[in-house]
C-alpha cells in the first residue's frame, strides 16, 4: 500500500515537468498558416478572427507550427477579441505538445 501511494504521489508531482513554455510565440489561424509562414508577423487580427473556425496555432523557432487544441483556440479567440492589435500577434503559451498538437494550460497575449 505504502509503494502505491508513493507512486501516486510522484506521478502527481511530476504532472507538471512535462508542460512546455513558448514564449512571444507569433500566432496565426490554421488555414493561413502555409501562407504566413515566411512572415507570421503580418498576419492581421481581422484575418485571423475571420478564419478562426478553423483553429489557431503557432510557430516555433525552429518554423514548426504546432496547433492548439479546442481549450486554446477558445482561449485564442477571446484573447482576439479583447486586444486592440491589428497585426505581430504573439503569444506565451504553456501546455503540452502531443505530435503537432499543443494541449493549451494557459495562453496570453505578450
């Protein structure tokens, strides 16, 4: 029992070393993302709350871009709506990568 619940205890606490962190990561809709990948940073607030059906997503240094997943385009699209940004839309994200896919904890306009 005293072997059970210690390993409960470790699987709790190590929840958290597998959530990632990206930082003033530029954000862009998932349908625009092939054409704004040269320059994400042009894409405009308008274009993206138009083709936010179809997600959100952002790109890493390396000029992969991850998707999020339902809980952060949500998030995304609240966020959208509150900023007076019309363009270099940038994120800090927090979450965890599974493929191409971020499941988003936490997400914040930078």
């Amino acid at each position: 029992m005293k072997k059970l619940f210690a390993l409960m205890l470790l699987t709790v606490f190590s929840l958290p070393l597998f959530a990632e962190e990206w930082k003033n990561a530029p954000v862009t809709d998932v349908q625009c993302s092939a054409r704004t990948k040269a320059d994400p940073d042009s894409h405009t607030k308008q274009c993206a709350m138009k083709c936010a059906k179809a997600g959100f997503g952002i790109f890493t240094s390396d000029g992969k871009f991850l998707k999020f997943d339902d809980k952060g385009n949500k998030d995304m699209t609240e966020a959208l709506g509150k900023t007076d940004k019309n363009d270099h839309i940038r994120v800090d994200v927090k979450g965890e990568q599974a493929g191409d896919v971020i499941k988003v904890e936490s997400l914040k306009l930078s």
